[in-house]
C-alpha cells in the first residue's frame, strides 16, 4: 500500500477538477486564498456539509461513493435554494492514505463536479479522523433564491423522485444483505443525485422548497416552522418506488418513505395558480417525476389515509442527537 503525500492529494485533485468557462476564478488552488468575482446582479450562496465516517455512511464502503457523497449532499442544498453551483472548497481528513483509494475518491467526487460545471477551488488536508467536509458558493439572481420559510396557506406540496430508497439501501448495507435484487436501493444510498436540473424549473415558480436529507416528514416540518404553517399530505400519494412495496407491507413502505433519511429529493410548494404553467415547464425537458401529495394548511402535520381519515403515526422521525 502506497501511502500519498499532502502535496501529491492536492496536485490530484486539482488536475481532476478542472477550471471551467466563465467561472470568475482569478485565483484557483495554490495560493493562500481563493479569489472570485460575482456579477452585481447576483446574489452569493454558500452552503456547508461535512460526512463523517459511521455517521453520515459505513465504515467499508467504496472510496468513490464518498467522494460523490461529500459533493452531492452540498450540490443538493444548492439546488433546494435554486442557485446554480460554481465554486467547491474540500477539507479533506483520512488517517492515511493509498494510492488507488485516493484515486476512487477522487473520480466520485470529480466526475460529479465536471457534470455540474463546479470547480475545486480550494481547502485544506490533513492526517486525521476520516471525514470530508465541502464548502459549495453559488449564484442566483438578486432576490430569485427560495427560502423555506415562505410557503403559502393553499400552496401544492411535491416532492421530485421516489422517497425512502435510500434509507433502504443505507439498511441493507448495514446489514450486509446485498442481492441483485436489492442493486438499485443500495445505489440510491451511495450515489445520490442532486437535483439540479429539477431545480431550475421549480425555482421559476416555486414559493419555498427544501431538500430531502433528514427524511420526508422531518424536513416538511421544518418548512412547516420556518414558514409558520401546516400541512396535510395523503400517506397513499407518497412516490414510493416499485422496489419497496414488494418487499414489505404497505404500512412499513410509507413509515420508509416519511422517516428515511438520505433521499436528497426535492419538496417544494406550488401556488394552485401556477400548477398549469409549472408542470408544462417542468415537462419540457427530460426530469425525474415529481408527485403532488398534499396542500399547506393554517397548522398542523395531518397525515390522512385512502378515506381521508386521520392516519396514525407510529415510529419517529430520524433524529442526529
Ligand atoms: P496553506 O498552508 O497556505 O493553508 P496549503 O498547503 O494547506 O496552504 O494548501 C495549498 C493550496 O492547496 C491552497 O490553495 C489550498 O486551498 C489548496 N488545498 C489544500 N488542500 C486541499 C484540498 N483538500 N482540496 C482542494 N484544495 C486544497
Ligand atoms: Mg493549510
């Protein structure tokens, strides 16, 4: 096992993650800062999100998957607040390193960037604990960023994709259960697909929005606080994808979908009005489905069943501490 110098990680990352068109870097990696520009008719975003290992993923899994994750879970709140990806930063920690470890990562986390026209600008390595740590700086448009806390009384709550694979997949993992039939569930956990290309046409008309990380029902409520509102969702309108129901009674597939973690899907609220207009535009070009599955309501979570009926919880939502 060949073990990789600070000098040598950082020259392979930079190669990797090259400089693309119309970025404003005046400064890339290698100096003490980075140095960029913003047109005056943008606003800066910046998102934050550090993966450890145990935590955010299990020790063991392959080295490409976690360099896609580290990007991926800052590319994804990028595109819940609808601004456009330019700039990464990576703090990159490891005990130590090999060569063809180094090199898998590596391709995950560049072949992700390169696909979103984001590049590597700067960071900081060090021989520690594993955990990797990304800064994302985007643009959008003065005052076209979408907040969580701006859904609307009558506003049409969806979702994009499917909920709860992810979950799934990170479950079978753990207890290391993997067959051909349990292939896609298990990509959907170690390569999730930020939705970008979805965000541009949600952000258009879209009055808040947020993405899908902590599980469908924890991350609706905190759209619910920020925006000081309720919501009623139909459990039976939950996108639940063909893998889950087949392997597990209905009740148990849509506990997964609401609590589940890890699905970076999209949840965003539609004014009625604009429901005509957004799923024309939303439909124009090749994007992953999208499903209505409630309406923001005066307050409350109210969860109701086939009937209508009030549907009753049972389990919790996934919480960190
Ligand atoms: P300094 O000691 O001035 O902080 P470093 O030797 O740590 O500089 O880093 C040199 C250059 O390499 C800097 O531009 C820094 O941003 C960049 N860099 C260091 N580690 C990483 C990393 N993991 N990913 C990307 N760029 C990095
Ligand atoms: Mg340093």
């Amino acid at each position: 096992m060949t073990s990789v110098s600070e000098i040598e990680i950082i020259d392979a990352l930079k190669l990797k993650t090259f400089d693309h068109h119309y970025q404003n870097i005046i400064q890339g990696i290698g100096d003490d800062g980075a140095i960029t520009s913003i047109d005056p008719d943008y606003h800066l975003v910046t998102t934050t999100d550090a993966i450890s290992e145990g935590v955010h993923y299990p020790k063991g899994i392959e080295a490409k998957a976690i360099g896609h994750r580290c990007l991926a879970v800052n590319l994804s709140d990028m595109a819940a607040m609808g601004a456009k990806p330019l700039w990464a930063s990576l703090v990159f920690s490891r005990p130590s390193i090999d060569q063809l470890w180094l090199e898998q990562f590596i391709s995950g986390f560049s072949e992700l960037a390169n696909k979103n026209n984001v590049t590597l600008i700067g960071g900081d390595t060090i021989s520690g604990p594993e955990l990797f740590s990304v800064t994302l700086q985007g643009i959008v448009p003065k005052n076209k960023s979408i907040r969580r806390s701006t859904a609307k009384i009558g506003n049409l709550v969806y979702v994009t994709g499917f909920l709860g694979n992810a979950s799934q997949g990170l479950k079978i993992i753990q207890e290391d259960r993997q067959n051909s039939s349990s292939e896609q569930l298990i990509q959907d956990f170690l390569y999730p697909n930020p939705r970008l290309k979805e965000s541009r046409a949600i952000s258009q008309f879209a009055t808040s929005m947020i993405d899908i990380s902590d599980g469908f029902y924890s991350d609706l409520q905190k759209v619910m606080k920020a925006s000081n509102v309720g919501a009623e969702i139909k459990i039976s309108d939950l996108p639940i994808s063909e893998s889950l129901p087949n392997k597990m009674p209905r009740v148990d597939a849509v506990n997964v979908a609401r609590f589940g973690g890890d699905d970076y899907e999209l949840c965003f609220t539609i004014p009625r009005e604009f429901k005509k207009d957004f799923l024309e535009e939303y439909q124009s070009t090749d994007r992953i489905g999208i499903t209505c599955v409630g309406e923001i309501k005066e307050k409350n979570l109210l969860l109701l069943d086939d009937n209508n009926k009030e549907f009753k919880l049972s389990g919790r939502a996934f919480e960190r501490f």
